[in-house]
C-alpha cells in the first residue's frame, strides 16, 4: 500500500469516527473530507500520471500552492533555501565572504559564457585573504562549471549558496580576470563572515553619512556604534541616511535605529488577527535625537526600512529624498517545519505614527530625484531649509540622489548657523 494510500485510509478513519462520536461537528467532517480529497489526488497523481512522480516533492508543491493563494509575500521554502533564508536573517554564517551577480553575454565575444561575477567581497573574509577581487568572474565551484556558452546554469543566488557551509570545510573557486589568459583555482576554507549590514563616512565639514543595507540581528547595535563614531568625528550636524535598496529584514532592529533619532512617540503600530493590535514606541536617551536627518529612499527601500523611514518622517525629524520606496507594510512570520523547511507567513499589517498603511502604497520622497536625475530637481513643500525649495544637481554626477542630499544637507548647515 502506498503512503498517499496509508493517509486516505487513516483520513477515512478519523472521518467515521469522527461520525460515531458525536453528530455536531459538521465543520470538522467537512474538513476531514477535504483532507480525504487532497490524499486521494495525490494517490491518482502518483498511480497514473505519464512520467514517475516524488511523492514528497508532490507534497511539498501542494504547500506551496496554499500558501501562494494567500498574498504575494507568504511562501512555503524548501530545506536549503530555509537554510540560507535564516542565515541572511542571523546575519552571521560559515562562507567565504562573496557575494556574486548574475552573468551577462559580451555582444563583442558571444561565445564567451555569462560567468557569475564577483560583486562583493567581505573585509577580511577567506576569498578577500585570499586574493579573489571584486570583477572576477567564477568560472567554477568544485569543478562545477558555472555558464555554458550563452547561457547561465543556474543563477548567481544558486552558486552563492554553494559557498557556504560549516566553518573549517574546503571550497574551490576557479576565477578569472582581466589580463588572465587562463582560470586559476583558489581552494578556501570557509570561516564565519558576519554580514555587514551598516557603514559609515564623514561626507562634508559637519555631514556624515550612514548606510544600512538589511536589517539582520546586530544592525541596531551597529547603527549605535556608527552614530557614536560620527559624533567623535563632529559629522552629525546633519545626517545622511542611506537606505535604498535595503529590502528591510528583522523589523525589531528597525525600531531600534529609529529609537535612536526619536525622543517619545510612536514608532510603528501592528496589527495582526481579529483585530490585535501593538505599539512600538520610542524612549528617551537616543544617540542622535537632535540630529537633521536627510533618508535616500529608493524603489528598493522596502519593508523594515521603509517602516524607519516613515516614523523619521511622520514624526518632522526626517526629509526624504529620491524615488517611491516599494510598498511592503505586511508582517511575515517564519515558522519551522520538521523536516528542514519553513513556512514564511503573513501575519500582521503595519501602520505609521500618521496611521497610515505602507501595503502597495510605499512612501512618496519630499524630494524626487531619479537614480539619473535631471539637472534640476522641484522639492515639496517645505523641503530643505526652508529658503530654497528647488535643489540642483548636474548631470554627470555619479549619484544624483546623493549629490541633491549633499546639497540639502549644506542647506540645513547654513539655516542653523544663521
């Protein structure tokens, strides 16, 4: 007897005893039976369709099937792709320290395969100690190769994955690179990278700037330090607070950057099932409560970074500057599966301290600049100091958005200084 056998027939049982015991339960026989439903199609899938079938992978389609029809964000993750989903949370995991990009095809050498490329390299990691650089393209992963000609065999997010794993184990990445007339094989020893999440630099006289890239577990921490690091250096007459492309992460650490620009008030509100609700307010005694804040936002600000980027605004502590942010204001839950995998699973919504929702609305900057701006960008209302609602930017600027913040953060200087 088959297994999706084995649970039709148990499913049947509890059904008639369901049936003996008592008659008032017509809910649960109703979904007994469409558990009794769901075993027998996977019996006659697994009996009769063309090709042999795995029954876990049967199963594991059907999960995901179920989870796919609740809301865009909610997901079933198998094993390893659990796995890395709650390495990247933790921030902290056994690799080699690089990040990789996707391949592409030279129009000038097509037959040269779409290698994925070295993106990012963690200071001090084995790749880096090594003498792997940032532009290398791998050309394989334990022999493996990476590309045929014209093609990617798998994506970039796939080969990564391949180079981590438990500290003290070996991996051997074929790279090469400009001026190489042959790959060379460098053979790694994976250690545990932190993924940095937060970095820092004095930008201008009294500007310092401070980018946060993901929300993992040591962000709030490091966010702390940096602003600490930039008020020995006398940078916090204005900050600069980069968070575009940050898809968000772990929203407690979110709330506790933001704790430390807001002296009271509330931070974010949620709320979940049948009407629950809970807020998250902010306490006295933050590091940079009276700092001028300019945010970058992009369409890669989303989730926890548009929810700081919110409550920095709402509460008049923050301009926005760049594009619409992306719109995510749900909550997702991870909940873990017995056998490796997890279930990601919406369970709440957000509010702003204005009250508003962020779901597929996003948040619109006070200042719009394009990643490639015009040379003039119009600000809202009551953008910058106050004296000057129109920001320049020239054209050949590497980060328009970044060169307009510059400009509003002298802005503010000038304005407190008079």
């Amino acid at each position: 007897m088959s297994r999706a056998t084995h649970v039709a027939s148990f499913v049947a049982g509890v059904i008639t005893a369901t049936a003996i015991v008592s008659f008032a339960v017509p809910k649960d026989v109703q979904r007994f039976r469409a558990f009794d439903a769901f075993a027998q199609a996977l019996a006659v899938v697994e009996a009769n369709y063309v090709d042999q079938v795995d029954e876990q992978k049967l199963l594991a389609d059907g999960v995901r099937g179920m989870l796919h029809n609740l809301d865009v964000h909610s997901t079933y993750l198998p094993p390893k792709r659990y796995e890395k989903v709650r390495q990247d949370t933790e921030g902290e995991f056994g690799s080699v320290g690089v990040v990789l990009a996707p391949g592409f095809i030279d129009d000038a050498r097509p037959s040269v395969p779409p290698y994925p490329i070295v993106d990012e390299l963690q200071p001090g990691s084995p790749a880096a100690v090594a003498g792997v650089q940032v532009d290398d393209r791998v050309v394989a992963i334990d022999g493996a190769p990476t590309a045929a000609p014209g093609k990617e065999l798998k994506e970039a997010g796939a080969w990564e994955a391949k180079l981590r794993g438990p500290s003290g184990t070996r991996v051997t990445l074929s790279v090469v690179r400009t001026g190489w007339k042959d790959p060379r094989a460098f053979t790694l020893v994976r250690a545990q990278v932190k993924q940095q999440s937060v970095s820092w630099k004095v930008l201008e006289p009294r500007v310092g700037y401070l980018q946060i890239t993901r929300f993992v577990e040591a962000t709030g921490a490091d966010a702390t330090a940096a602003l600490n690091e930039l008020a020995k250096k006398n940078a916090l007459g204005v900050l600069i607070l980069d968070l575009r492309n940050d898809p968000g992460g772990i929203v407690d650490q979110a709330i506790l950057v933001a704790d430390q620009f807001l002296d009271s008030g509330t931070i974010v509100t949620i709320r979940g099932r049948k009407g629950s609700v809970e807020t998250q307010s902010a306490h006295k005694g933050g590091a940079a409560t009276a700092v001028p804040i300019i945010a970058l936002v992009d369409q890669g600000t989303a989730s926890a970074s548009e929810i700081l980027a919110a409550a920095l605004r709402d509460h008049g502590r923050a301009k926005l500057i760049g594009s619409p942010t992306y719109g995510k204001g749900t909550v997702q839950t991870f909940y873990d599966l017995d056998d490796g995998s997890g279930l990601k699973l919406t369970t709440a919504r957000y509010l702003t301290p204005n009250g508003n929702f962020l779901e597929s609305k996003g948040l619109t900057p006070d200042v719009k600049v394009d990643a490639f701006a015009p040379e003039e960008i119009v600000a809202g209302p009551g953008a910058g100091s106050g004296t000057d609602a129109t920001i320049k930017a020239t054209g050949d600027d590497d980060d328009p958005q970044l060169a307009a913040a510059i400009k509003m953060a002298k802005q503010t200087l000038r304005g407190v200084n008079k």
